[in-house]
C-alpha cells in the first residue's frame, strides 16, 4: 500500500509540446473545426485540459509505447493519441497521432 504525503500532492512535473506534437496538434484542430465544427472542438480542447491535468499529476498512469519504454501513450479521443515522455521535473508531449493513420509511419 502506498502511503500518501504533503509532498506527494507536490510533485507536479510542468508539461510542454515539442515543435512537433505543436505541428500534430494544430492539424487536429484544424480539421476538427472544419469538419466537425465548433461543439466537437470545444469537447476535444476539454478533453485535452482534463488528459494534461491527470499526465502532469501522475505522468506514469499510462502505459508505455510497445516500440519505446521511454515514451507512454495516452488516448485523448477515440481516434487521437497523445504521446509523450516523461523527465525528471517534465513532461514533454512528443506527439498527437491520428489512430487511424497507418502505424507504420508512426516514428518516436
């Protein structure tokens, strides 16, 4: 059993986006607005804020990516993976991948 402290509420790592999970996630919500509109968008950025929130305070709660234990993966919507590596004192978010792209082209 895990016992809880003050400090481990404290621990909080800051997460931020490579240029490259910037890149995937802006093409995301670009075709999200275009063809699901504005409702689909605003659940996709709520979802996103509530997904940073668990990861940022407990970034190990998902499972690592099968081809590399360094980065974990998480599902954001149905057909959207968010994933990401963690630090000592960081998160960094590495990528947001369309699930329904080939995952062969995949590359982390």
């Amino acid at each position: 059993m895990q016992i809880m402290t003050k400090n481990t509420f404290m621990n909080k790592h800051s997460l931020y986006l490579s240029t490259e999970a910037e890149l995937s996630l802006n093409e995301i919500i670009e075709h999200t607005s275009k063809q699901w509109g504005k409702t689909e968008l605003q659940r996709l950025k709520k979802r996103l804020k509530e997904l940073f929130m668990v990861i940022k305070n407990n970034p190990y709660a998902f499972k690592t990516h099968e081809g590399n234990n360094q980065i974990r993966k998480a599902i954001l919507l149905n057909a959207i993976a968010v994933y990401y590596k963690v630090n000592d004192h960081t998160i960094e978010v590495a990528l947001f991948w369309d699930t329904r792209r080939d995952p062969d082209s995949l590359s982390l």
